[in-house]
C-alpha cells in the first residue's frame, strides 16, 4: 500500500490550515457586541464597527491603551477637537462632568462619539452615554436614521459625522465617509 495518497491527504490539509490561518490573521475580526446591535438597528455589521473605528480607535493590547491593535475605546472625550482617552468609565464620567462644569456642552461621548449639545435626550444621562452598549445602540440608531433620510450607507455615514447642507459640512461629511469605507475595506480583507 502506497504512503502516496496518504501524503496527498496531508498535503492538501497542511495547505488548507496555512490559507485559513492567513486569511484569519489578515481579517479584523469584529466583536459580537457590533454583530447584534447591527442585527437590531438594519446596518450592515462592517459598518457599525467601522464607524466606531473611525470615532474612537486607539491602540490597545490587554485592555491598556497606547500598545497592540487599534480597536474602538469606549471612555473617549472629544472637546473642542482634541481627542481624549480615559483608562476607565468613571474616570471619563469625571471628566465629562469636569468640562460640563466649565460650561461645554459640544461633546462627542464614548465609542461611537456621541455629540452631547445634539443627542444628550437619546444619551440620556452622562453616566448612562458613557455605557459601551447603549452608546454603541445609540449611535447605531442614529446612522440608521440617516440611512433612512439618503437611502444609500455611503452618505449616511458621512451624515452621521456632519448632516449639515452647506458646502463644507458636505466635504467633511465625504472625507468622513470615505476615511470610514477605507476601515470597511481593511475590515473585509
């Protein structure tokens, strides 16, 4: 009895694992918690992950920022432009309530950046917009709303950023949606 189909056999699985592995590796594998709050708002899974990529990366590795992967970090403040990065939800809830008491009220909040001054009714408390799910939830309605006024994901995720009409709101709102299609692309691959 020849080892010959044997050595085939083995062949072909060695190459098969060596393929998968690579295109495991090479893929971004998106957390569970994106697949269903997708699921329940109509969005396409790449893209919700991909809008919270382009809103609140950071390197992580081991759950400490600045090493490893980029991957979406749930207690991020921007204000006034200048991203900031807090290790846990009640050190971000105290700078939150820190910028209030200064009298800011345009804040983007948590994992999907969240604009205080537009959306604090659908945040509901500070607290409460800091939570990863319900931030994640409500900014997934958010880009569901915008799908539904355009029709067309591409200008809903630019609308997400700035649904504003006049000329410049429109090219911010393209370069955004053209800044997060490329996470959708690197996503896919």
């Amino acid at each position: 009895m020849s080892d010959r189909p044997m050595t085939n056999a083995v062949l072909v699985f060695v190459i098969l694992m060596l393929v998968t592995n690579i295109t495991l590796v090479k893929a971004e594998t998106i957390p569970s918690m994106y697949h269903k709050i997708a699921i329940e708002n109509n969005i396409p899974t790449a893209i919700l992950y991909a809008v919270a990529l382009a809103e609140s990366a950071t390197k992580i590795h081991s759950g400490k920022i600045n090493s490893g992967l980029y991957k979406p970090w749930p207690w991020t403040l921007n204000v006034a432009g200048i991203p900031r990065r807090y290790p846990t939800r009640k050190s971000a809830y105290k700078g939150l309530i820190y910028f209030f008491q200064q009298g800011v009220k345009s804040i983007d909040i948590g994992i999907m950046q969240i604009n205080w001054r537009y959306h604090h009714k659908k945040l509901g408390t500070p607290w409460q917009a800091l939570e990863p799910i319900h931030n994640t939830r409500t900014g997934a309605r958010i880009l569901n709303d915008q799908y539904k006024k355009t029709g067309e994901w591409k200008q809903a995720i630019g609308r997400y950023h700035s649904p504003g009409q006049k000329p410049m709101q429109k090219k911010r709102a393209l370069n955004y949606a053209n800044r997060v299609m490329k996470h959708i692309q690197r996503i896919r691959e």
